[in-house]
C-alpha cells in the first residue's frame, strides 16, 4: 500500500520554471529520486535526496537548474525547475528505496509513481 503521488506537471514555456511535488505515504525510505522519461528514450536519472542526513545529486542535465529538497514533516519531495528547455520535456516520476547506492538506475528503486507530465514549448 505505500503510494507516491506527483503533481505539478504542466505546460510552460522555454526558459520558465515549474515545482513538482511527490507526497509519499505507507513506508519509510532511505532515498527518493526524480527520474524522467520523453517519448522514444529511455527513464533517464534527474536527481536524489536523503530521507536523513543531507545527501542529494544530479544528473549533468539538471545541476545549476535543478533543485531537489524535502519537507520531512509531510512526507514530501520537491523538483524545483528552472531555465526549463524544450529538450526537458518528458514525463516525471518519483521513485523511492530502501537503499541508497546505485542511485542513478532505475531498478534500483522499488516503489514509483504514477507520473507526471511536463512539456516546455513555445
């Protein structure tokens, strides 16, 4: 019954910025992530944070535009999203897991939600 919950997703145009939210509930996790995928490629990483302590990384895509952060208190994660790029465009997940190595691949997590699309165009 654990249950991951994006929204936030929607149109906008190059250059503006979007905040997706992933409120997680019915688990405790070490590390949740923001993994993206556009229509023709594969899930690709974006970022991670810990649950405890202050651990996050980035894709290459994402660091300087991308922020990943955490309200503990409500069980919730946000991808901030700025300078956003056409080449952005694609839909968003959130993942959890229990571990915290191999961050960067999909598999590794075992819980994810459903989704949520972002399309950046003018």
């Amino acid at each position: 019954q654990v249950q991951l919950v994006e929204s936030g997703g929607g149109l906008v145009q190059p250059g503006g910025s979007l905040r997706l939210s992933c409120a997680a509930s019915g688990g405790t996790f070490n590390i949740m992530g923001w993994f993206r995928q556009a229509p023709g490629k594969e899930r690709e990483f974006v970022a991670v944070v810990s649950w405890s302590g202050g651990f996050t990384n980035y894709a290459d895509s994402a660091k300087g535009r991308f922020t990943i952060s955490k309200d503990i208190a409500k069980n919730t994660v946000y991808l901030q999203m700025n300078s956003l790029k056409p080449e952005d465009t694609a839909i968003y997940y959130c993942a959890a897991s229990m571990r915290a190595y191999n961050y960067y691949f999909p598999t590794s997590y075992a819980y994810w939600g459903q989704g949520t699309q972002v399309t950046v165009s003018s």
